[in-house]
C-alpha cells in the first residue's frame, strides 16, 4: 500500500496589525462617521440598542473592488485612486496596502469603549439585531483622503451599503 503524500493541513492563524499612527487614523474616521448625522449611522433608539459594530474590520481586496457580481462595492481601482488624488506611480501603495489586509484588524478600543461592538457571528441567526460592518479604510498615497465602505445588515433579506470618502482638512477627518 501506498503512502500519503498529502501534507498536513497548516495552522495558518492571521497575525494581528498594529500600528499605532494608523490605529489613530482609524478612531479618528470612525468617530467622524459614526457621528455625522448624514451618515444614518443609527445605533440606538430611546436608550436601546438598536444595532451593533461588528468587532472587527472586514478586508477588501483589489479584486473583491473591481467584483462585477457584488453590487455594493464595484469599484474601479483606477477611479478610486483618481478620488484619493494617488498618482499612477502610487499604484505600488494601494497595492501594499490591499496585502496587508490579511491580518485581523480589531475595531479600536476607543471605538469599543464609545459603541456598541461586538461579534457578529454570534448573532447570525437572530434576526433582532442589526450590524454595521466596517470596512478597512483605502487611503490615499498622501494619507489626506480616505475612502471606507460601510454595510448594514439589518435581516436575511434586509440591508444596504454606504461608501464614505474622507478628507483631513486642519488634521480632523470631514466627510
């Protein structure tokens, strides 16, 4: 009898990125949205939770922009690197940053502290409770513009999505 060639299965666990100056940035935009009111971020009523942020930032990828079967985000990288003012050359940096989103990236402590963040996959099946998911901010070459997709689920056939582009004017995040 033959042996297996196979090779086990690898326990490849994401590391966790942590960058202070770019944690910083993070709270910053998250606060700016969460509290622009234009945002229809709603994640209380009289006093009761009403939705919660899913404790962790959600990944995009180059691919997963420019993805013509997700309504949501069909992005062309080139028209979002013209919208963050990047330069061609500059590709090199979206590119850097898009790799470095295979780590798990928590919400901010910060974030944590102020909102209501939680796991999402432990209430998949409730119906009750709505979420917001964040997404990791693309930034611009310059790091003066950002853009951030956020999604809302609110039930299995239920939801929407919404794409914030930042600018930092006098060092505070406006959208």
């Amino acid at each position: 009898m033959r042996k297996s060639t196979m090779t086990p299965v690898q326990n490849n666990k994401s590391k966790i990125y942590n960058d202070s100056s770019v944690q910083k940035d993070y709270v910053s935009i998250l606060e700016t949205i969460l509290s622009d009111d234009s945002a229809g971020i709603k994640l209380q009523r009289e006093g009761e939770r009403r939705a919660f942020i899913h404790n962790k930032f959600m990944r995009d990828s180059i691919s997963s922009l420019h993805d013509r079967n997700y309504v949501f985000y069909n992005v062309d990288p080139q028209k979002l690197m013209k919208i963050l003012d990047n330069q061609l050359k500059d590709s090199l940096d979206m590119l850097n940053q898009m790799n470095e989103r295979k780590a798990i990236i928590p919400i901010p402590a910060a974030i944590k502290a102020a909102y209501n963040v939680d796991d999402a996959d432990k209430y998949r099946m409730n119906r009750n409770q709505s979420i917001y998911y964040l997404h990791l901010p693309i930034m611009g070459y310059n790091r003066k513009k950002e853009y951030v997709p956020v999604d809302y689920v609110c039930g299995p056939l239920c939801g929407n999505g919404d794409a914030f582009l930042l600018e930092k004017v006098n060092g505070k995040w406006v959208i």
